[in-house]
C-alpha cells in the first residue's frame, strides 16, 4: 500500500499527549500512532454494523459458583458458530480466566460478549475486536 504525506495541525495539547502514546505504546513514529488511531475508530464504526471482525472475549469468574460455571459453558455452546477457541486457565484457588476466540459479525459479538456481562458474579468481561482489512 503506497504512502501518502499531509500536513496535520494539533492542538500543542494534543500533540504533546500524541507524543507520550508514541513513547508509552511504542509506535516507531507519529504517523504510526495516528494510522493506529484512524484504523481504531473505524473497527469502532464498523461494530455498530453487519461488518465481518474477529477477536476474543475475556472472561473472569470465581469457579466456586457452580452454577457460574455451567452457565459460561452454555454460552459457549450456545453460540459455537461464533466461537473459534477457548482457552481456560486456573489464575488461583477461586478465580478463572476464559480466553474465547471469536470471529463473525460485529453485533452478534456484542451481544455473546453481553450473556457473560449478565451472569450475575461474573467479575470481568472484555470484549476485543479488530477488522481483518488493512
Ligand atoms: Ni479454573
């Protein structure tokens, strides 16, 4: 993909903090960051519609809730053609870490990654999404 140049004009605010995110999340450059940050809220449009992404959703729960852990697992069958892999790790004597993988439609995501946010004990759920274009 050919590059093309352009002037910005920033804020010296903006610039400032766009310049503590090149350092803190080491992009090499500032076009970098800014390429990152266009890319980013385009998969955030695109989430609202029929768009084609993949990701994964993370989930922690405290296992000892037996009904907890039936049910994480019936979300994943339940929505199995959404689900590409799950990766469960014992983090300590009470606390789970689900990995699910997924790939589909943007808004069919949301809402498998919404069933974990409604299990009452659930203690985190994050829902990671990116576009598969460049
Ligand atoms: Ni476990």
């Amino acid at each position: 993909m050919s590059l093309k140049r352009f002037g910005v004009s920033l804020e010296e605010g903006i610039l400032t903090e766009l310049d503590q995110m090149v350092e803190r999340e080491n992009f090499p450059n500032r076009s970098r960051a800014i390429s990152y940050l266009v890319k980013k809220n385009i998969v955030e449009q695109k989430w609202s519609g029929d768009e084609q992404v993949a990701g994964a959703v993370v989930v922690v729960y405290d296992h000892s809730k037996m009904e907890l852990h039936k049910e994480v697992n019936a979300i994943q069958h339940n929505y199995n053609c959404l689900i590409l892999s799950g990766q469960h790790i014992h983090l300590d004597e009470h606390n789970c870490l689900e990995v699910i993988t997924v790939r589909g439609k943007a808004h069919k995501l949301i809402r498998l990654a919404s069933k974990y946010k409604g299990l009452k004990g659930i203690k985190n759920v994050e829902l990671v999404m990116s576009g598969t274009d460049d």
